[in-house]
C-alpha cells in the first residue's frame, strides 16, 4: 500500500522526497541482483522515491571492480520503466583499488559518463562530491559540475565528507563565481555518532539551507539492536564495523531504543530513524536493508511520531557533551 507522506525539498532545489533515503551500498555486496529488485520494488511501493548509491560500490568486495550498484539499477529502473519517478543520488571522487581520491574537473566529466551508462539513463538528479581532495581548488570542481549542468547530465550538486572549512570555502566560491551550489550535504551521523556533526558542521547547514541526507543512519545496523555482543558481530559481513559501538555509551542508547520502542509498540531501528527526522537538519536519512522484513523498519520510520518524552530519553542516552 503506498503511504502518502510529506515530501521534503532539497535544499533549495526543486527535488522533493520522501523523507527516507534507500541507500544502494549493498547491492552487488550482501545481496544480488534479484533480492535487490525486489527490495527496490518494495520500497517504491510504499510511496519512497529516493534512491542514493556511489560510482565506486562495491569495489572491496572480492570478485567486483565497482559500479555493480549503478548497475543493478540502472538495470531496474530500465525493467520497470520508472526512471521519471526516481530521485536518483550518486557520488564521484572515491578511490578504489585501481586510484585514489580525485575531484578535479577532467576526472569528473569522464566518470559522469561511466555512471549514466552504468545507471542507464540521461540525467542524474543529484550528483555528489563523495570524498574531498584539499589540493584541488572548489572552484575546478564547481565548474565541472557547471558544465555537467549545462549540458543537461546532473540537476543539481551535493557533497559527502567535507571539512567545515572547505563545505564554507566551497559555498563561498559558488556565490562568488556565479557556480552552482551544492544543495545538500552528507555526513555520518547517526543516534551514536553525533558529536562531529553537531559541533561543526550542523549549523553550516542549517545556515545555508542545505538538505542533510547522513549516511550510516542506522550505525552499520547496530542501531537495530540486532549486535549487542561481541558474538552478534558474525551475523553480518558488515558485523566488524559495529565493534566501535559496544561500549557503555552504546548500550545505554540501545537501551533507550528498546524502552522507546516497547512504548511506541515499534522496534529500535524505526525509533532511531523517527529521531533523525525529528532533528531541524536532516531531510531524509540513508539507510539499507537487505529483506522485505528489515525494509519494513525503515519504511515505518516516517509514521513515527515521538513524544517530547522519547526524544528526551534518547538525546540522554546519546548525549556526547
């Protein structure tokens, strides 16, 4: 059944969404072509129409090069015929097995190419800058995606992993220079890992109307209460990146999902989305699943009101100050 749901703008973009973001790492890593069609399926269902992914997924898998997940869909959108009614999200500078980062302007009007033939389309709505490279100027980068604009490849620009400095630097120049702004920003953040975020780089945000879309929304899936010991970690291939997050801290705040949850008569992972879309930064969080029944959790998210009292006891939990 398909929710009807408030769309949020990006930024200041004319791209609405719905206010959770399906992100694509994980197809061609935990899950194949077919169970990532299904789940794609599922997901526009439900009334869900932003999809985001990045030229280098999945590289570090063994046996893949990167590209599989603009493949995979590019290959669904082309299946169903439903490229129209997708916000679709990509990403350029990351290394991989075969270069570093890079972010200068040759670099991205070659590799936009290699991802419109991957994701089989024309245009991408959201072109993004995955990781930053200091030695490059803002302005080569901008202007590359000015072209890119120009020439009717990419709507609009967003970045992932700036310093605070460079994202100012990099608003700056697009004022400055007449060159296209980035309109949204990705961090990772995350009920645990929030100190970064809101210490330096929220109120740049808030300030220039960027659209946050944060990555890691649900921690690696530690978030969801499924790792809560060391001998949870075998359950996923991902499991080895939840180590980090079992300290106290990180059982308390699984704690506090779990009485939140038990109150809403939902589960931890709806709960810790439902706090993201509270926050006044974020427009919609990016997260993974890899079953019908995990998806089910993420698409629960924004029917989830929290009460002043919920939000109360997780800010607690998470609390870095």
């Amino acid at each position: 059944m398909i929710q009807v749901m408030q769309k949020r703008r990006l930024g200041r973009s004319e791209l609405e969404v719905a206010p959770v973001a399906f992100g694509g790492n994980v197809f061609g890593w935990t899950i194949g072509e077919q169970q990532s069609f299904e789940i794609l399926d599922a997901f526009i269902a439900a009334g869900f129409n932003f999809i985001d992914t990045a030229d280098v997924y999945a590289y570090w898998k063994e046996g893949n090069t990167g590209g599989e997940s603009e493949t995979i869909i590019g290959r669904w959108m082309a299946s169903r015929g439903n490229r129209d009614k997708i916000i679709l999200a990509t990403k350029v500078g990351s290394g991989n097995r075969e270069h570093g980062k890079d972010i200068s302007g040759s670099y991205i009007i070659k590799t936009v190419e290699e991802s419109l033939a991957r994701l089989k389309t024309d245009y991408i709505d959201l072109y993004q800058t995955h990781w930053d490279v200091e030695d490059t100027p803002v302005e080569e980068t901008l202007a590359a995606y000015q072209q890119l604009i120009e020439q009717g490849k990419v709507r609009y620009i967003g970045a992932s992993n700036l310093s605070p400095a460079r994202l100012e630097e990099s608003l700056k120049a697009s004022e400055r220079e007449g060159l296209p702004r980035y309109e949204t920003f990705q961090p990772h953040y995350n009920l645990y890992e929030r100190e970064v975020f809101e210490k330096e780089l929220e109120q740049i945000c808030l300030d220039h109307e960027l659209g946050v879309i944060n990555y890691w929304a649900l921690a690696a899936g530690f978030l969801t209460g499924k790792y809560r010991s060391e001998q949870d970690l075998a359950q996923s291939p991902r499991g080895e990146g939840v180590r980090q997050y079992l300290d106290e801290r990180g059982f308390r705040i699984l704690k506090a999902l779990d009485e939140v949850a038990a109150r809403q008569e939902s589960v931890p992972a709806t709960v810790a989305l439902a706090w993201l879309l509270a926050r006044p930064s974020v427009t919609a969080p990016i997260a993974s699943a890899t079953s019908l029944r995990q998806l089910d959790t993420l698409i629960k998210a924004p029917e989830l009101s929290l009460s002043p009292d919920d939000l109360s006891l997780l800010d607690q939990a998470s609390a870095w100050k």
